[in-house]
C-alpha cells in the first residue's frame, strides 16, 4: 500500500532463495543491502496465487531476514506503508508495514482524524489471520504499489483482529482499527491473491495525477454525490 507515488532507482529481479547465497562474498552483500528490490505489477501471476505460510524455522532463517531488510528499504524508497511478499515477487505469507509521521504531513487534522490515522513502527507479520470486529465499513481512497498510477475508493472494515508471527516466528496479536486496520486487510489481501481493485468501488478508480488535482480535498460523502 502506497504513501505517494514514487519509485526508486534500484531494482533485483525476480526473487527466490538462491538470490541470497553470497559464498561469503562480503562485499557483494553490502551492494545488495543498498539494493530496492523490484516490485510487481497487476497482471504477474504471483499477485494472484495465494502465498504458502512459513514455519517458524524458515521465518529465522538468514534467507528470509534478509528478505525482511530488503523489503523494508523497498518499502521506503517506494515510499509505502506496507508491502507484501508477493509484491517482489516472492509468494510467501509475509508482509511489512510501517506508517511514518511524514506520510501524513500533508494532511490537515480534519482529514487524519477522519481516517484514525496514526503513526505505525515497522514490524513483520507472517501467516496472518484476519477477523473483523464488527461490521461497521469505511471508505476512502487507496492506492497501490503494484497498481502503479492509480487509485480508487475501498469500503474497509474499521477494527480488525489479526493473530499472526512476528519475524522471530513469536505468536503475536494485533488489535487495530482506522487507518492501521486499513492497512492490515490491504497488506493481508495481497497475501490471499487479491488486489484492491477486487474490492474497489469502481466508479472511484482514477489516477493519482487526478486525485491530487480534483479530489484529494473533496470529503468521501461529496465524491460518493459527484461520481455514483
């Protein structure tokens, strides 16, 4: 899930484990650990397929670690708030997220305290199960680092429950609601093979060129009036 649109300028190709046997070569691991990994787009099988769950062993293993670092210097160069394995093209049921204060300076208070966004520290979830708490729904505008250029509105569930691992294979519960449960199933669908566009309300999808210049001020309720 994307903060804004921007990519970096470094990329790897299609990643396995193999890509992360170096022979001790000290120096190429230092290359690759200033490396961004590439991300998929919409239209790669692998954004389609529902990922196989790691066990606790392979989460602490040197392969998928470094993994997790390379996925987090993606993340930031994207910039983004989350990313799932599959988005590097990896399908393994792992994803990261991380909301920085930054990401919203742009934002006046109004709209961060309609959407309950708050600042979120990196972490790892792995094999997550995600159960909604209650039924109330939200929407607003998502985009997407493997749907370049676009946007669209989503109806969310506002609170979520997830139980998952953490990066040292720990069994750990999330409680999360507004913006940070938005995240969650964005991050969690990806991992299941489905994409936003899945659950968009269609007539809502533009670019982010578009956004930004019409309606990225325009409440939910008065773009719901303007475009369905």
């Amino acid at each position: 899930m994307e903060a804004r649109e921007r990519r970096g300028p470094f990329f790897l190709t299609r990643l396995s484990t193999r890509d992360f046997e170096f022979d001790g070569d000290e120096y190429a691991l230092d290359i690759l650990h200033a490396m961004r990994l590439k991300l998929v787009q919409v239209g790669e099988e692998v954004l389609r397929q529902p990922a196989r769950e790691l066990s606790p062993q392979e989460i602490k293993s040197t392969e998928i670690q470094q993994l997790i670092q390379f996925m987090q210097e993606t993340l930031r160069d994207a910039p983004g708030v989350g990313l799932a394995a599959p988005q590097v093209g990896v399908g393994i049921q792992l994803a990261i997220i991380e909301d920085l204060p930054e990401y919203s300076k742009a934002m006046t208070p109004e709209q961060i305290a309609e959407r309950e966004r708050k600042p979120v520290p990196f972490h790892v979830i792995v094999n997550p199960k995600l159960t909604p708490v209650g039924d109330e729904k939200v929407e607003f505008f998502e985009g997407c680092l493997s749907v370049n250029g676009y946007t669209a509105m989503v109806p969310r569930y506002r609170r979520v429950r997830v139980e998952c691992l953490d990066e040292h294979g720990k069994d750990r519960v999330i409680g999360a609601s507004g913006w940070y449960a938005r995240i969650l199933q964005h991050e969690i669908d990806h991992l299941n093979g489905t994409v936003y566009v899945d659950r968009m309300v269609t007539r809502t999808l533009m670019t982010i060129e578009n956004f930004t210049r019409k309606w990225k001020d325009v409440t939910t309720a008065e773009i719901r009036k303007r475009l369905l």
